[in-house]
C-alpha cells in the first residue's frame, strides 16, 4: 500500500474512497459507480497536481525522504547492464551503506557509486539506512582511482541523510576518510556525474557527489546539515524544522539559482515514488546527454571541476 505524507490526507481521502468503489463494484455489491469512480479519480488528480505545485521546502524534504522512492539499487537495475559490484576498502571492512562497482551504461563503461538507504527493515539495517561509515567512503576511493586508472567515466547517485554519527566510526577517522574522499572526486581525471537522487545530507553527501556536473531530482533536497539538526543548533528547539528548512535553501530551485548545481530532473506529478520507471528514464536520458556531450569536447575534467567549485566561493 502507498505510504502517504501527512500533507497528503486530501489525495489520501479521495484514493482510499475510489479504492473502496472499486472493491465494491468487483464483489458486485454496487452498480453503476463508474461515472462516480471517474469523477473522484478527476477530483484525486486535481488535488494531487495543486499540492504538488506549490510545494514547501519542508514538504519537499519530506518528498525526498518518502520510502518509497526509486533508490540508488533501483536505478543501477533500470539504468545498467552488466553491473559488478565490488566490495571492501582493502583496510578494515565493507560497508554496504555504499553500492559501488563496473557497469556498462547503454554500451558504455561506466564506474557506478551510490548510497543505498534499503527499502525494508532488513535492508534498510543491511546498508545502515544510507548512513555511511569510513570503509564505506575508502571503498568509494577505491573505485574512483580503479576508473581513474583505466579512464572510465564515474557516475554517482546520492541519497543519504549524513556519514554515520557514531563512536566507533569517529574512531575509524570519519572525517578524514570524507575529506580523502571528496579529495579524491576532485582529482579525477575522467569525467564524472552525479545525482541527488532524494536527500543529499551535509559532507556525508559532498564526499561523492563533487562532479563535473550535479544534477537533482526535482523534489530532492541537498544541504549542509539537517533541518532538524540545523533548528537545535540555531534555536535550540528542533520543533522549528520547518523555519530551518525554508531558510537554508535547500530545494533543487533554490540551488539551481544559487548555480551550485547544474540542472533538475523533473519528477512525474506526485513525486518519484508514484512513477519509479518514469523518473529513472528521464534521470539516464539526461546521464547520456551530458556524457555525448563530454565524449565530443576536449577539456581538462579536473581542471574544470576545480574552476566549477571555485567558482562558487567568488560567487556566494
């Protein structure tokens, strides 16, 4: 069954009803409901199409945390042939928060790195509900240099809430492993791509997401902490979440003005979690015009990288 979100309850109200003729009419318990079927079905795509047209930063956070979401395992399935994931940092473990490995993309190779949150509870505590830990970025380096090596294209899919907050990760050196990390994206000599495929969470995020070109899921959200951990520095007081998320800016719209990143991908009305396919489609579409678009151009992808990022410090 769909999940829906709290501002949701009028599309909620209206699909469970339609729901509820539909059952009635195939126990053959009501006649004639298809002109009513029809009319709330109008009434349900009408709603669905207002709330999602005018939708607040916070609406938008919780769209982009919405479970049901394609997520990073759904999109190398729908975009990738041949995918090989390999594991481990060669130093201390595997961390299956990250989903990395050697894929083609429409015939070509590709290296694939992405954030995996899980989609049940026994995935979602598998991959530690897209929070990654320091052998889960040092695993990311490790793929990054692997395609460095052998000039292949590296693309990432980013979803996740931030790096992993606890001891025993701080004790594995968190922070550098997501500054060697971010480091490494930076020194890559083949070009690369990123998605904010639904959150994109402080450093946790940046580590694999520093590319060439930065694309976002139009109801994804990408910023520098949490609004719930930005509202209890700033006031203390977590209930302000909503204030917190407005002021931070952290919609697609706001950063595609703000040029810190490149374009957004539409989302089928009602977001990405009631079109999966859709939204995949369009998301390897844009991937394969902006690959055309490098393979046809001679430029120096680190060098274009470093003026990208630097550029955004003389602009903000």
């Amino acid at each position: 069954m769909y999940n829906y979100l709290d501002f949701e309850k009028p599309v909620q109200d209206l699909e469970l009803k339609i729901l509820e003729l539909k059952k009635l009419a195939e126990n053959g318990e009501a006649v004639d409901v298809a002109d009513e079927i029809s009319r709330l079905e109008k009434r349900s795509r009408d709603a669905l199409r207002e709330l999602y047209r005018a939708l607040t930063p916070w609406q938008k956070v919780q769209v982009a945390r919405h479970p049901d979401r394609p997520h990073c395992v759904d999109y190398i399935k729908g975009l990738f042939t041949d995918f090989t994931p390999l594991a481990g940092d060669r130093n201390f473990g595997d961390d299956e928060a990250i989903v990395g490995g050697f894929a083609r993309f429409r015939g070509e190779p590709v290296a694939v790195i992405g954030q995996e949150k899980g989609s049940d509870t026994a995935s979602r505590i598998k991959h530690n509900f897209g929070s990654v830990r320091p052998e889960g970025y040092r695993k990311a380096v490790r793929l990054m240099e692997l395609a460095d090596r052998f000039n292949i294209p590296l693309l990432t899919l980013v979803d996740t809430a931030g790096a992993y907050p606890g001891v025993g990760a701080e004790e594995r050196g968190q922070a550098e492993a997501i500054a060697r990390s971010t480091s490494a994206c930076l020194s890559l000599k083949v070009p690369t791509i990123s998605v904010v495929i639904g959150e994109g969470g402080s450093g946790g995020a940046i580590a694999i997401a520093t590319a060439n070109r930065v694309y976002m899921l139009e109801h994804a959200i990408y910023s520098v902490i949490s609004p719930e951990g930005a509202a209890s520095i700033l006031w203390r007081d977590t209930t302000r979440s909503k204030d917190a998320a407005t002021n931070m800016k952290i919609t697609a719209q706001d950063l595609l003005e703000m040029k810190i990143i490149d374009a957004i991908i539409p989302e089928p009305m009602g977001g990405a979690q009631r079109a999966p396919e859709t939204v995949i489609a369009s998301t390897g579409d844009l991937i394969a015009k902006t690959m055309k678009d490098f393979g046809g151009a001679n430029i120096d992808f680190r060098e274009q990288r470093r003026e990208k990022y630097l550029a955004m410090g003389r602009s903000l």
